[in-house]
C-alpha cells in the first residue's frame, strides 16, 4: 500500500494532525492548496483530514476528485472535544451513507488565527451568545476561546486512526 495525508488547515490544527499522522505512518502529508493531481499519482490510498466549519469539513468535494479512483480515509479535525452527538451530526453531513472510514480528532479553537469572514462571523455569534446569561453558561469554553486559545490535540487522539490504517 502506498499512502499519504493530505490536509487543509485554518488555523493549524488540522496540520498538526496531519504532521503526527504522517510521522507515525512514515508516509508525506501535502497541502491540498499547494497539490495537485499529479503529486498523488502515485499513492493508492490517501487519509485526508479538514477543519469542520459548520459541521461541514473543508475541501471535501476538492479532495475526493484529487483522490477518485484510490482508497480513502477522511478525518475531521473540529472545535468541540468529543461530544458524540456532535460527531455523529459531522459525519452524517459529510459522510452520509458509510462510503469512507471516519474519524474525529478534536482540535481546538483559536480566535486570534482566525481571518476574513470567519473571524467576522465568529464576532456575531459572541456577541449573540452574550446577550442571554444562559447562553453565557453553555457555550462558556467557546466564549473563553476568544481570549485564550484552546487545543485538544494530542498524540493519544490518532490511535485509532493509525490501528485501522494497519488493518489495511
Ligand atoms: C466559522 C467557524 C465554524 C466552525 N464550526 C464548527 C462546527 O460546526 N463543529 C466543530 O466541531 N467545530 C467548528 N469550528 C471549529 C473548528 O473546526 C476548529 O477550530 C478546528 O480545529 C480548526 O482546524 P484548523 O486549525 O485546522 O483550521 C468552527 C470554526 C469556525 C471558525
């Protein structure tokens, strides 16, 4: 089997989880803004993992029609720290009918990396969140978050990933 990794990354999560898997497997991990179809000519299969931005994983669509015709494994690198409802509601928007193995490695969340629109959209739901005390106290971490980066991220999380990989 011939494998790589392939990732896009925000605020780099994503990247740090693409960097441990590609250490542990002993394989490359490529940016799919910096790849095209010919860097993965030569692999048969391709993990790919992305940030989840509405419960949607970035750069999905692009990275199947990179890797049509190999096997792949996607993984999605999110804000929350495992909550099962959340993942679930991940995968099911993003991999509806079981087509690829999925996995969930939580990321984190960092205000201060954000750019652009999501930096802008993030603005509105805070300050929506801090209109109502209630909503204070449920997303309270979230809220934190602007202020303090948070990052879940550890090598223990890939353990999965990597045992079903040497399945294959
Ligand atoms: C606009 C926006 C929407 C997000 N939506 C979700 C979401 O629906 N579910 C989730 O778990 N995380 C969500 N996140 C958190 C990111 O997925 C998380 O920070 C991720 O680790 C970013 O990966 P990256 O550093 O590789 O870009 C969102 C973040 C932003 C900025």
């Amino acid at each position: 089997m011939k494998i790589a990794v392939l990732y896009k990354s925000n605020t780099g999560n994503t990247k740090k989880y693409a960097t441990m898997i590609s250490k542990e497997l002993m394989c490359k991990a490529y940016d799919i803004t910096l790849t095209d179809k010919k860097a993965l000519y030569q692999y048969d299969t391709i993990i790919y993992g992305g940030p989840v931005i509405i419960y949607k994983i970035k750069k999905l669509r692009q990275a199947k029609r990179l890797c049509k015709g190999k096997k792949m494994i996607i993984f999605a690198c999110g804000g929350n720290p495992g909550i099962e409802e959340e993942i679930r509601k991940i995968k099911n928007t993003n991999i509806p009918n079981n087509e690829y193995p999925f996995f969930y490695l939580p990321g984190g969340l960092n205000f201060a990396k954000q750019k652009g629109i999501f930096k802008f959209g993030l603005t509105l739901v805070k300050k929506w969140i801090e209109k109502k005390q209630e909503r204070k106290e449920k997303y309270d971490k979230f809220l934190k978050s602007f202020y303090e980066p948070i990052s879940y991220i550890k090598e223990e999380n890939i353990i999965d990933l990597i045992s079903f990989v040497n399945t294959l």
